[in-house]
C-alpha cells in the first residue's frame, strides 16, 4: 500500500513541476486525456483495476479495459523501442504531440517517444469512446480525493 501511494505522490509531484521543464510522459498523457474528453485525467486514476500503476484481474468495464490496453502497450514499448530492462522509461520519456481539428498527433524523432506517445493517444481515444460508461463507484475513493485536489475543469 504504502508504495502505490508514493508512486501516485511522485507521478503527482512530477506533474506539478513540470511547468517550464520539458514536459514527461504522465504530464502530457494527463494533459492528452484532458483534450480529448474534457474532463480531468486524475477522474481515470485509481479507477477499475487497471487504472493507475499496476493492475490484474479482469477489467470492470471498457474504460478499465483502456487501461489494461495502454499498460500492455508500455510494457512493450519498453522492451522495444525504449529497450528498458527496468519498465520505467515511457514514465519519463519526454514527447511532443498536439491536437488539430479532433485529432491528435504525435511529433518524435526518437522511436521511444513516439511509441510513447502513440500508446497514450490509443487509451486517450479509447477513454473517449467510452466516456458514457464512465462510473464513478468504479474509483478509488483515496483517488477521488487526491483528484479533487488537482480539480482544474
């Protein structure tokens, strides 16, 4: 328990530091998810099983299932593009990407960031999607409380 809290305390910390560092892959990834459904990244943290770091088990709905899909993804960006033995390099690949007429693009010379950047464009798209089964009693409350403290719609 208390290293998923200091995990989401330093993915907290690095998203509100961010401004005027390059920007990381959980800060853009929370500012991707915000462009394209409109409501705060922190409403998809701690939700289901998947959502947040970690997860097992079966998903308990699509927007879990999103989860699930982007968690894979970055587990094989890791091996393959980012080639990281420690599963921890697309957390903190910085990428480029930005959105024009409701699509969203990713701009990376580097294999990593790309890749990176295009498994958050998938689960951005996805929680998009599926936004209408969104399910509050499906979050953490201690996700609740944390993403009530960042509220910035």
């Amino acid at each position: 328990m208390f290293q998923h809290l200091l995990v989401l305390f330093l993915g907290c910390f690095l998203c509100t530091v961010s401004d005027g560092l390059v920007k990381r892959s959980l800060d853009s990834f929370g500012e991707m998810i915000e462009a394209e459904t409109g409501r705060n990244p922190f409403d998809f943290n701690g939700y289901g099983k998947w959502c947040g770091f970690g997860g097992s088990g079966d998903p308990v709905d699509s927007i879990d299932n999103c989860c699930r899909n982007h968690d894979h993804c970055y587990e094989r960006v890791n091996r393959v593009q980012c080639n990281s033995l420690t599963h921890t390099k697309v957390y903190f690949a910085s990428y480029h990407w930005y959105k024009h007429q409701g699509l969203i693009y990713c701009l990376n010379s580097d294999e990593c960031q790309q890749a990176t950047c295009m498994c958050d464009k998938k689960a951005s798209i996805c929680f998009y999607n599926h936004l209408i089964e969104y399910n509050e009693s499906n979050q953490l409350p201690f996700s609740k409380l944390i993403g009530g403290l960042f509220n910035h719609r």
